[in-house]
C-alpha cells in the first residue's frame, strides 16, 4: 500500500465528518474525536485538502429555526504527486438544488500557474485584545547576527505567526461571508413562510454575524 502512495492520488465525495468547527453551523457541539480521527486518517496517507470556491458549507438538512444545521462533508484530497501533475485543479460548490448537498464541479486548467498568496496585514488585528501578545512573542529571537538579518528574521517569523493566529482568531473571512450569506438567506426564506417573532430573532442574529464580518472586510 505504502508504494501505491507514491502515484497520483485524487479522492473526493461526501466524508460525513467536518475537517474544524469553522465547517458547522448550528447543531450540537462538535466531536472532536470524529475530527482527530478524520484529520489522523488523511494526515496518515499524506492527501491533503484542495481548497474551493464557493459557499463552505456543502450540506443542509434542510430544517429552520434552532434545527438548522450546515456543514461541509464533501471534499477533494489529493497527494503531492497528484498536485504536482495537475496544478491547474479547481472545484467549485454549486448551490443546492434538488438536493441537500451541493454538487462539486472539478475543472482542470493547464495553462493555470499556481498563485502563491502574499501576506497583507489587516488593520483590525491591532483591535483584537491578544496582538500584542503575539507580536511580542514572535518578536524574539535567540541568536546574535547583523541587525539587518536579525531584521529580516523577525518579520519573517512574526508574518508566519499572524497569518496562523489570524486564521484562528478570525478564520478565513471572505470564505465566512460567503458562508454566512447563505445561512442569511435560509433564515429569510424561512421568516417570509413563518413571521414569528423567533423566527425574527434568528434572523436578526445571522444578519449581525454577517454584517460584523461585512465590517472586517472593508
């Protein structure tokens, strides 16, 4: 199995379990032991996520209110080879109609080069209670050089920590818009069948989330 490793490896589909809690909305609280064991599988076989467009979440069932849940249980994983050999590999999330997954197109450019994301520090972050802490952390360094290269190395590792703890703190935020904007929608179709004044409410909370992250954004 171990040499059958070093091919091309290319699997995808519905996992039925979340990758983080960034991937769930509403429900029950997460189990991280599905999540340690999902993530210890694929780690194990060295496949590693391809990355969307679209909405995060891939499946609804199909409830309002308090029952509404969203996840994404589908995916595409490919080993390094696979990425290697086909670099210009894309999937998209459709939206969900007829169904409650979403449909997954895989498109494959050639001509496509892959696009190394360049670090943009985003000025919210000086906001957040704990960036000092981090910049002060990562600030340090243990050895004696020229000033410039001591310089040098301390952006470099205090870029790598922020982009980390944002992605924690934050997580990824246009992708959340996306997101969020359909869990808005849901709960609007749903306040326009039933005006409830709880069905209000919910909304009301989904639209702040959404505007907050809206807020981020600009």
């Amino acid at each position: 199995m171990a040499s059958d490793m070093n091919v091309p490896w290319l699997i995808g589909g519905n996992f039925n379990v979340i990758w983080d809690e960034e991937e769930k909305f509403g429900g029950l609280p997460v189990s991280l032991n599905e999540v340690d064991d999902f993530r210890h599988c694929m780690n194990t076989c060295n496949l590693f996520d391809m990355g969307f467009n679209g909405s995060i979440y891939t499946w609804w069932n199909g409830r309002a209110d308090e029952e509404c849940v969203f996840k994404r249980l589908d995916r595409c994983f490919a080993n390094f080879e696979f990425q290697k050999m086909m670099s210009g590999m894309e999937i998209t999330h459709f939206s969900k109609i007829g169904s409650d997954h979403s449909p997954m197109l895989l498109s494959y450019n050639p001509d496509a080069t892959p696009i190394k994301k360049s670090f943009r520090f985003l000025n919210f972050w000086v906001k957040h209670e704990s960036f000092k802490q981090v910049v002060q952390e990562n600030w340090k360094v243990d050895f004696h050089a020229n000033p410039f290269v001591l310089f040098n190395y301390k952006l470099k590792q205090l870029k790598k920590a922020l982009s980390t703890w944002s992605k924690a703190t934050y997580g990824d935020i246009f992708m959340k818009i996306a997101s969020l904007e359909e869990v808005v929608i849901a709960h609007e179709v749903q306040f326009e069948l039933n005006p409830t004044h709880g069905n209000r409410e919910r909304l009301q909370k989904v639209q702040a989330d959404l505007f907050k992250f809206l807020a981020l954004e600009e």
